[in-house]
C-alpha cells in the first residue's frame, strides 16, 4: 500500500518489492504519472492519492487527467478487482465523489454559462454513476463512511450549481442524523439557513458556523468568512470585522475577508477608514485581479472620485469574470451611473436597464437610475413602473415617493393625482422639515383643495422661520393667489403686500429673478383690484406694469376684458389687437377676440379667429376652439333661415366639432353640453336631458348646463321645474344678477300662464338693466296681455279696469320707446332685437284696445260695478236682519236660564234651613235624655236600643228622601246641594222632616 511521506510518494513496481519515489515538490507531468500508475498496475486508492496532491498544487487539469484515467482504467479490468462488492469497490465511488466535487468547483468558477452547465452536467453523470453501483446504505442500515460523502457531494452539487436547497437540505439532514457533529454539513446548512428569505435565516445560519467551529476549531479561514459576512448581516460590525481578522489571519490571501474588511471601512465614511477601505481593496485585487466583488467596490469607489473612465474599465472587467447574477447587476448598475454621469444617456439606459434583468427588484438601485432615464425620454408611464418596482422594496424611501409623486401629478386622471397626494403625505409625515416636500404638496392641492393647499404653504413659511430664515416670496404669493380664489380678498391682499416686499429686499441680489416674479405679482394685485370692483386702481397697476414691461401682454388682455365688461367692444377690441402686434399668435387674444364677434353674434369673423387657431395646432386641436366653431354653426340655426337642408347642414357642422372635441378629450363637458343643444334641436328631449344630467354629475360649476336641463323643462311643459332650475342657477353662479335667465324664467311662467309672478320677475330684469330694449319689449308684451285678460273677464271690477288701462296705457308708451331707442341705436348686429315691424303692431294693438276701453268696457264696467254694489246692500241687509233675530233669542234663552238658576238657589237656601232646624231639634233631644240617666239599667239599655232604632229610621229617611232629589239634580248639574249628616243623634223626627 503506498505511504505517503513529507516530500515524497511511493509508487510500487508489480513485479518485485521495490517502489518508485516521487517528490511532491517536483511533480512529472500528469501524462507520465498516467502512463506509471498505469504501468505498474497500482490500486486505485494511490491514484486517488496522487491525484489529490496535483489538486493541493493547484494542477487541476492534472488531478482531473489522472482520476479520470483511474476510472477509465478500472472499467477496462486493468485496476485489480474481483467483483463490484469488492471492498475496493468504495475507493471508486471516492473518485466518483472526488471528480463530481472538482466538477461543481469549476462550474461555480466558470465565467461561460456554456461550460458552467457542461461542468455542472459532469458533476451529475458521476454522482449518478456512484448511486447506480448499489453500494449506497439502505434504509435503517448505517451509513459508511464512503455514503456519507457521497451525501455531501451530492448537497455540495445542489447548493453550488442548482441552486435546489431543499434536495440539499434533505441529504445533509440524513447526514446530520447518522453523524450530529458532521463539520461539512454544518456549514452546508449554514449556507442554505443564509439564503433563506425569513429573518431567522442570518441568525440559524450564524449558529450553524458556530457550532462547526465549537466542532472543529481548526476550521479554514472560509469558515470564519461565512461567519463574519452573518455577523455583517445582522448589524453587528464589531463582530464580523473581528471575524474577518481572524479570516484573514488563518490566510493572508482570504480576498472574502478583505472584501469584508474593506465594506465595513468605507461604510464608516470617514477619511482614515475610506482610506483603509482601499487599501483592503488593493490587496484584494492584487491577490485576484478578477474578482468581480473586488472590481466592482473598486469601481464604486472611483465613481465617487469622479474618475468614469476607471469605473467603466473596472465595471467592464468584473462583468467579464462572473457569470454570477447578482454581480452581474452590481456591474451593469457601476456601467449605468457612470455613464449617466457623463451625460451619455443611451449607455446608461442600456446597463441600467441589463442590471434590472440580472438583479430583478433586488437592484432597486438601477431601477432607479432606469426610471430617471425613462424621465428622460418622456416615457412617464415605464418611469411610474420603474419607481413603483423601487417603492415595493424600499416602501419608506423618501425619494422615490417624492419622485413618483410628481410623476403621478402629471397625469390627468384624478385617481393618479390622490396617488400623487398620498405619497407626499407620506413623505411629510416622515420628514415633517421637508420644505420641498410640503411645497409639492401646495401645488398639487391648489386646484382640488384649497385648504390643504394653504395649511401647506403656511407650513412651508413656518419651517423658513423656525430655521431663521426669510420665506420666499413666491410662497407668499401663492397663498396670496389661492385666498383670492375663495374670496378671502382683504387676506389675499396682506399676502401680496409681503410677497412684494419680499422682492425688494432680495432684488438687489438678483434683479432679472425677483423683478420678473414683481411683475407677476403686481399683475395679481390687479386681478385683486378688479374683484373688489377698484377699476380705476386695477386699471392704473396694468398700466404701469406696462410702461416697466411693454411685453407683458397679459396686462393689455385684462384691459380689454375691463372694456369689453363695461360694454366699450371697440376699446376691447383694440386692447386685444394690441396684443397680436406683439405676439401674432397668441392664442388667448384671438379667442379673445372670436368670443367679442359671437357676442355680437358676428359669427363669420367669429369662425375665422378660431379657424386659425386650429390651423396653428393641427397635431393636437385646441378644444376651446373646436366647441366654438361648433357653437357658431349652431347660433346659425337661430338665425332667420328657413331652408331646412341648410339648418340640417348647420347641425351637421355643428355635430362634428362637437365629436372631435370629444374624441380628444372624452371628458370634455362642453362638447358634450354641445351635444345635448344638437339633440334639443332635433325634439329628442329626453336623450338632451340625460346627457345634461350627466354633465352636471360630472361637474357642478357649469352654468350652461343648468339652463339646458330649464330649456327642456320648458320644452317638455314641466313649467314648476324650470322655473326651480333657473331659480338655482340664478342663486348659485349670478348673484340673481343674470338678465338673460330672468327673461328664460320669466318665460316659463309666461307659458304656464302665471302672469303676475312673471310680470315680478320682468321688473327685476329691468330693475337690474333698465335700457335693456328686449326686457321692454316683454314687459310690454305682458302688460298689454295682463289687460287684455282684465277687458275680457266679465267679472273684471271698475277699478280693476282702470288699472288694466293705465298697464295698457304703460305698454303702449314702452313699444314707442322701444321702436325710438331702437331708430336711434340701429346696427347690422341687431339681430337679438325684435324687428320694428312686430313692435308697431303691438303699439297699434295698444291703441285699439284702449279705444275698446273707452268706448264700451269701462262702461260696461261700471255697470256691473253698479249691479254688484246693489246686491252686496241687499245682502248686507239680509244679513243685518238675521243677525238681530239671532241676537234675540240669544238673549230671550239667557234670560230663562237665570230664572231657573234663581229657583234652585231658592229652592238650596230653604233646604239648608231645614237641615239647619233639624240639627237643633236632635241637639235638644240628645240633652233631655243625658238629665234622665239615673234610670235603671234595664230601662238605660231598653232606652239606648230604643235611640239606636230611631237613629236607623232617620237614617232610613235621609236615605229615601235623598233618592227622591237626584232627578232634580240630574236636570240641574250646576248645583249641588251638600248633604249633612249627624251620626250622634238620637232624636226622632216628625213625619214631614228630615236630615239631607
């Protein structure tokens, strides 16, 4: 049997007892040590030996070549065996096991996916020759020692190259259970307990290589490796540098424990200890300049110096030298944030998006690098999935939710922008001192919910002050702004006040800045001044903007708008004009000016304007636009046309702008609202109603749609609805200030026949515009129409027609008026006033019927007033009549009641005398019989029943004549007599007396 000594191994000759000797220091080429096993036909346990000390030399390709050939050998019957039971037999499933295992090394080192799986499907095609020989233990029997390391290797190939723990788990469990202190596989369920995803797993795992050590305290230094990368894990630094000390102590060129020892260093981020870091990293990738680990730290570390070039080289290298994942994605991230450092935006996409492939959401960090880029390009959406995939690991990170909530703001999808609003709330209550944060907040909020908005801003300003420092002016501002928009107007001007004066005190350190946001908020103060109804200050404030900013053409729109309210259109007009000369495409001036021609109803020079802007934004329309062109083919069919092919062709028109508007933009309500007119129009009422209805589920700020569903209440005769509609409408958006909706009120009394609330609603109306000529002309109209009922109803008073005469005689003198305002003011645009025609028939109407007043209705008039006087007399006469008849026997009726209250009071007052005489006629008695008490005792007692009789038939006749007198009070319930009885007595009465 060959023995192995310090230097050399013995080889023995088969055909004498004399044996070669080879030094282990000068080891001949694996060919020859072949061709010399071979030769000598040497068991297989020497070539097991020989081929162990090539791999302790690091001659792997020797080791290989020689336990190759051995099993080559003993499958050609060149290796003396008897049989496969032969004891000899368990030295082959040793080489089996020992070439399976260098297998599995090399696959885990292998940079070729190719060749890891072709190593890694060695491996298994020996493990699976080992357990064909049978040799393996039976159930119940105990395991060899051979069994066991075939166990272990075959745990070795699951854990290394497969990946499959649970297979792993199970054969290193047997193993534990036949040998409980098995170092090998400790530190095998060491491993699989790391990799496990439950927080135990670190901690089992530590305890693991603890008790492999408390086994074999001699262990390599890998032991201690895996030991200390726990410690690491579980936060306990002190711990695991002190691990990897020891690591490296028990091997120098450890390149693990220098890793270790380098991370633990640059966390620390101090000067001395970043130092030491790379100076761990250096002998690291001196000792193993292909270590992807050692690469890839050296490569974070340069990024930060801000050398690229290195990190690019470096990340390069360790991406060639691992076919390991998770590397993989560490190297693909260092390519990525170098390159995006240098602006190279495609490069960066590119690795930062490979690192996302190796690493999945473990590379959090590339996803978000990957994100930013997907920013770059404009892809929000890939950029939201991007962030969203980073949150979903690091949920509190203040960063991504600030990110993705700006993002997620951008949309228009109200479901987005409360996403939007959840994460910033997050971030605040995480970092309550996040200025930024609050301010994202405030301009998200501003348009769904002012208060929040403010509370935000407010908190913005106090943060500024807490740290001692002057808050922005545009925070002030801001504020400013969101108090005008719910009419805290004294408030919103204090704001602008110290906006502005924040902006004189910082110009000066930057004049263009802070001048241009002056401007801005002198423009507000404007806007201020005109919902206060200061004009003239308002006015004043653009001007002067002006003359410092001649550019600032918003300033010029706001006068015009001043002009165009105060009815001055041709002023208005200029100031919009004004604007194009200085910005020929300003699309807010020309819709300025179409909106001046439709209230004119200009309505050619009005689709033009709008026409243009179309033209100018042929990719993406401009909606405004395409619903007011559509509106302008649809005034048309309110225009005196009477070719039924033109106003279905109007309607047409008016229907495609209305479709376009939609189609981009589904949630446009006014093209819908434009929709409902286009129904309406065509008498399909109930359909117009549900699309108003729907508008106005969508939005309760849209006065045209109020009105609409009124117009076809009207339409449909549900007058009482209408008029409750334009009731609210007026309430709710006009300050019942709106003229137009009291005329539409007023006609929907007028067609539900009540005049006199129509008539109240007119004098409103012209109370609140009294030169408004179509307000006259209906006013008029009702008058004329009141009086008209009045002449025709028979039953219609003297003065009741009197009056009537004078509303006729008012009438009559506002149709005059009306057809002289109307001479005086005539204009081609006029086309909203009653044509004179119609108005000098009414005002002729007028005259005949007052001539009808004159001549036979006031008469009549006063005939039936006459004839109505004479039967009311008589009526009151009869009346009079019946009243004094009643009176009299009223009073003949109170007059016999008093008597028969008199005659019982009589009848009360003689009873009680009786009652009187009577108890004093017993008192007399009872004295006689008490001065004749010295009778005898039997006359005494005879005596006392006798008195006890007579007692009882007094009683007996109170009694009997007590009975008789309730009829008496039964007719009479008002009186009542009160009975007095006098139990003590012992008299008798005579017959006609008695006791009540």
């Amino acid at each position: 049997m060959a023995t192995q000594q310090i230097r050399k191994i013995e080889i023995p000759f088969k055909d004498n007892d004399q044996f070669a000797e080879i030094d282990v220091s000068n080891l001949p080429d694996p060919l020859v040590m072949v061709h010399l096993l071979t030769d000598q036909d040497c068991t297989i346990d020497l070539w097991i030996s020989v081929a162990l000390e090539y791999y302790r030399q690091d001659k792997q390709d020797g080791f290989e070549l020689i336990l190759t050939s051995c099993l080559t050998q003993w499958d050609l019957n060149k290796v003396k065996h008897e049989d496969p039971s032969n004891p000899k037999s368990e030295n082959r499933i040793k080489a089996l096991d020992l070439l399976a295992v260098y297998y599995v090394r090399r696959a885990k080192q292998a940079k070729n996916r190719e060749a890891k799986r072709d190593l890694s499907t060695k491996a298994t095609q020996k493990l699976t020759e080992v357990d064909k020989t049978g040799l393996t233990t039976q159930r119940g029997e105990k395991a060899s020692v051979h069994h066991v390391y075939h166990l272990l290797a075959r745990a070795y190939h699951f854990l290394m190259t497969d990946g499959r723990y649970e297979q792993a788990d199970y054969s290193l469990n047997y193993v534990l259970t036949e040998q409980p202190d098995n170092v090998a596989s400790l530190l095998g369920k060491a491993i699989i307990e790391f990799n496990k995803k439950e927080p135990s797993g670190k901690r089992n795992a530590l305890g693991f290589y603890k008790k492999a050590l408390q086994i074999c305290p001699n262990c390599p230094a890998d032991v201690r490796l895996g030991l200390g990368i726990c410690f690491y894990k579980l936060n306990m630094f002190d711990k695991a540098e002190a691990a990897f000390k020891r690591a490296l102590a028990l091997d120098p060129k450890c390149v693990g424990a220098l890793t270790g020892l380098a991370v633990i260093e640059l966390n620390k981020k101090l000067i001395d200890s970043i130092k030491r870091g790379i100076e761990y990293l250096s002998r690291a990738f001196k000792i193993e300049p292909t270590n992807s680990m050692v690469l890839t730290l050296l490569a974070d570390h340069f990024f930060y110096a801000n050398e690229h070039e290195k990190v690019i080289k470096l990340a390069n290298r360790a991406l060639e030298n691992t076919e390991n994942e998770a590397m993989q994605a560490q190297a693909c991230y260092q390519l990525g944030r170098a390159y995006h450092r240098r602006k190279e935006y495609n490069n960066a996409f590119e690795y930062y998006y490979k690192a996302t492939q190796f690493g999945g959401s473990q590379a959090f960090l590339a996803y978000y690098g990957l994100g930013q880029m997907y920013i770059h390009r404009g892809e929000y959406e890939a950029a939201i999935q991007a962030f969203e995939t980073v949150l979903s690991t690091n949920p509190n990170s203040n960063e991504t939710l600030k990110v993705l909530a700006t993002l997620y703001a951008r949309g228009n999808s109200q479901t987005k922008k409360d996403q939007a609003k959840t994460y910033l709330e997050k971030v605040t209550t995480n970092c309550p001192d996040d200025v930024e944060s609050w301010f994202e907040l405030a301009s998200l909020c501003e348009q769904h919910d002012t208060q929040t908005a403010l509370n935000a801003y407010r908190k913005c300003i106090a943060l500024y002050e807490a740290q001692s420092k002057p808050a922005p002016a545009e925070l002030y501002n801001n504020i400013a702004a969101l108090l005008f928009s719910i009419n805290s107007l004294e408030e919103s001007e204090h704001n602008y006040n110290l906006a502005k004066q924040r902006c004189f005190e910082e110009e000066p350190n930057n004049p263009s800045h802070y001048e241009s946001i002056r401007y801005t908020i002198e423009y507000n103060v404007g806007r201020l001044y005109e919902a206060k109804h200061e004009l003239q200050k308002a006015e004043a404030t653009y001007k002067k903007i002006l003359i410092d900013h001649p550019m600032y053409i918003d300033c010029y729109l706001r006068l015009g708008c001043m002009d165009r309210d105060k009815g001055e259109l041709f002023d208005a007009s200029d100031k919009f004009k004004e604007t194009l000369r200085t910005e020929p495409y300003n699309f807010e001036a020309w819709t300025l000016l179409g909106n001046l021609h439709f209230s004119k109803l200009e309505l050619t020079p009005c689709q033009k304007k709008f026409e243009l802007i179309l033209k100018k934004t042929p990719a993406n329309p401009d909606g405004y636009s395409l619903i007011q062109v559509g509106n302008v083919w649809l005034q048309s069919q309110y225009m005196q046309v009477k070719d039924r092919e033109k106003l279905t062709l109007q309607r047409g028109r008016a229907l495609s702008f209305y479709k376009a508007a939609l189609q981009h933009d589904p949630k446009n309500i006014y093209a819908a609202n434009g929709l409902g007119c286009i129904f309406a129009i065509k008498g399909m009422y109930n359909e117009a109603r549900d699309i108003f209805s729907q508008v106005r589920e969508a939005t309760a700020d849209f006065p045209d749609v109020w009105i609409n569903i009124a117009h076809i209440y009207v339409e449909q005769k549900q007058f009482a609805a209408a008029v409750q509609m334009y009731e609210n409408c007026l309430k709710k958006f006009y300050n019942n200030s709106n003229t137009e909706i009291l005329l539409y009120m007023a006609r929907a009394l007028f067609k539900s026949n009540k005049l006199l609330e129509c008539k109240k609603v007119l004098l409103r109306a012209r109370y609140i515009c009294p030169y408004d000529l179509v307000i006259l002309f209906n006013l008029a109209k009702l008058l004329k129409t009141l009086a008209r009922q009045v002449f025709e109803d028979r039953k219609s008073t003297y003065q009741q027609v009197i009056t009537a005469e004078y509303e006729l005689k008012l009438a009559k003198s506002y149709f005059h008026t009306y057809t002289e305002l109307k001479d005086k003011t005539r204009s081609e645009n006029d086309k909203s006033l009653i044509d004179l025609i119609i108005v000098e028939l009414e005002e002729r109407d007028c005259a005949d019927l007052l001539l009808q007043v004159e001549t036979t209705i006031k008469i009549e008039a006063e005939r039936r007033d006459r004839e109505e006087n004479q039967r009311r007399k008589e009526h009151e006469e009869q009346l009079r009549l019946e009243l004094a008849r009643k009176a009299e026997e009223e009073e003949r009726r109170l007059k016999d009641e008093q008597q028969k209250k008199e005659e019982l009071e009589n009848k009360r007052k003689e009873l009680l005398k009786r009652q009187e005489e009577a108890r004093q006629k017993m008192l007399e008695e009872k004295q006689t019989s008490i001065i004749n008490d010295d009778e005898s005792d039997e006359g005494s007692r005879r005596k006392k029943q006798k008195t006890k009789k007579k007692e009882k038939t007094e009683k007996d006749r109170d009694r009997k004549r007590h009975d008789k007198e309730r009829p008496a009070d039964r007719d009479n319930k008002k009186f009542k007599s009160r009975p007095l009885l006098s139990s003590d007595s012992s008299s008798t009465s005579s017959g006609d007396e008695g006791v009540l």
